[in-house]
C-alpha cells in the first residue's frame, strides 16, 4: 500500500502556449510600430523639405521678432498669397543687389499707407496696432507722406524702425519704395534657432482683411514626434521582452526548486 509519492509537479508545458502567442503577437505589432513610424518621421522631415527653407537673418531690422543671426523656418510661397501683417523673404536687386531681404508686409496693392497718426502707422486710414515693435519705440522715424501702393506690388516695413532699410529708404525710387509681389519666395513662420517658435499672429491689420492661416509646421513637428515615440517604443519592445521573459524564467525555476 504505501510507497506512493504524494508530490505535485506543474506540467512542463503550462501556459507555454499562451506566452508564445502573446510573444508573436507583441512582436508583430512592434513591428508595425516601427514601421509606421518611420513613414511618419522621414514623411515629416520630407514634408518640411518641400514645404520651408531655412534662412539666416544677418541684421537686426526685424528685431525683436527676429533677431541678427536667427535661424528661420520660411514657408514657400507664391507671392499672391501674402497678406498684410506677414513677414517675407523676397529679392529686390533695386534694394540689395544678390541678396534675400526679410521685411514685414504692412500694405498691399490698392491700400494708401502713411505714418504717423497719433503715433500710430495708418492704413486705409485705420490706425494699426503693431504690438511686435520694441516697447517705447515710434512706428516710424520720419513722417512719410501717403503712399498709395500700386496693385501687384507691397510696402514693406522692418520690425526695428529706426534702423531698417525698409520701402521708406526707397520713397524717391519710381515704384515709390514698393516690391513687386512676384519677388517674394516665401513667407516666414517660425524662428528655429535659437527657439522662439511660431510668429505671432499680426491681429492689428484683421481690421482690413484676412490674414494668412498659419503653415503646416505644427502638423509636421506633431508627425515627427509621433513618429519617433512609435520607432523607440517599437525597438525597445524586443529588449523589454527579453528581459521580461528572463524575469519570468528565473521565478519559474526558483519556485520549482521549491516545490516538496
């Protein structure tokens, strides 16, 4: 009768079924992981290539938007598109010879332009808010008279008016200090280095139309760090799992080498 051993034993094979399984299952959607993260970061970085073109502003005639040596992101453009209130890169050789030019549209074809009024630049003779100007700073360092802006061109101011050589040191030039909108290449949207981020949105001219929509740059940082999460979460699946599976080894065998 006796002789019989009372010890219980786990089955070798229990529960190795469903860990396989959850093992190819969480293997395949780190890959999936990886994948769709890749197509998401290269398509941002792709997507900003077609879209922007960095800039380097070498003088201080828009600070304090954009100070001397900022690095920009600037949006490619046609120069139909530009709105009051928009800073631009365009090239004028009547203005610099060879060289982009970045300044802020203040009136388009058809607006009159004059300054000041009570201080104030006027436009279509609205009084325009300038809150990007350095504080305490006039809207402009001369009265000019009034400017009517030829349709097809742009009156162009620098941030920094004391200094910028803006469409009021071209006054006496036969298109009377304007650009053709046909020179402008792009519109700039954001200061990247150092960061300052987006430009604010130039409220003061809504008053006489629409202003321009903010670009893609937005969706595209969103697409470049969802797409990154995805390729570093998705790659460290794999060392995770190992190391989970090791854990999970270890305390199978300790507990067996307890089992009486």
């Amino acid at each position: 009768m006796g002789g019989e051993s009372t010890t219980r034993t786990a089955p070798r094979s229990g529960g190795t079924g469903t860990a396989a399984s959850g093992g190819r299952l969480g293997q395949r959607l780190s890959g999936v992981a990886v994948a769709l993260g890749l197509v998401l970061f290269l398509g941002g970085f792709g997507w900003a290539a077609l879209s922007y073109r960095p800039y380097t502003v070498p003088t201080s005639s828009m600070t304090p938007t954009i100070d001397a040596g900022n690095r920009v992101l600037a949006q490619r453009v046609d120069g139909g598109e530009v709105r009051r209130g928009d800073v631009v890169v365009f090239r004028d050789n009547s203005w610099v010879t060879g060289s982009d030019v970045v300044k802020r549209v203040v009136a388009v074809g058809g607006d009159t332009v004059s300054c000041c009024t009570d201080g104030k630049l006027t436009v279509n003779g609205k009084q325009i808010e300038e809150p990007y100007l350095p504080k305490g700073t006039l809207a402009e360092n001369q009265n000019f008279a009034t400017v009517t802006v030829p349709k097809g061109r742009l009156f162009l101011l620098g941030d920094e008016r004391q200094g910028s050589l803006d469409s009021t040191a071209h006054l006496t030039d036969a298109a009377k200090g304007t650009v053709a909108r046909t020179a402008v290449i792009a519109r700039v949207d954001a200061v990247v280095f150092p960061w300052k981020g987006g430009l604010k949105r130039p409220t003061g001219f809504e008053a006489l139309g629409v202003l321009s929509q903010p670009g893609p740059l937005a969706t595209i940082e969103l697409l470049i760090v969802v797409g990154a999460v995805l390729v570093l979460g998705g790659g460290a699946y794999g060392p995770i799992a190992k190391r989970a599976g090791r854990s999970r080894a270890r305390a199978a065998r300790a507990e067996a080498a307890g089992v009486r």
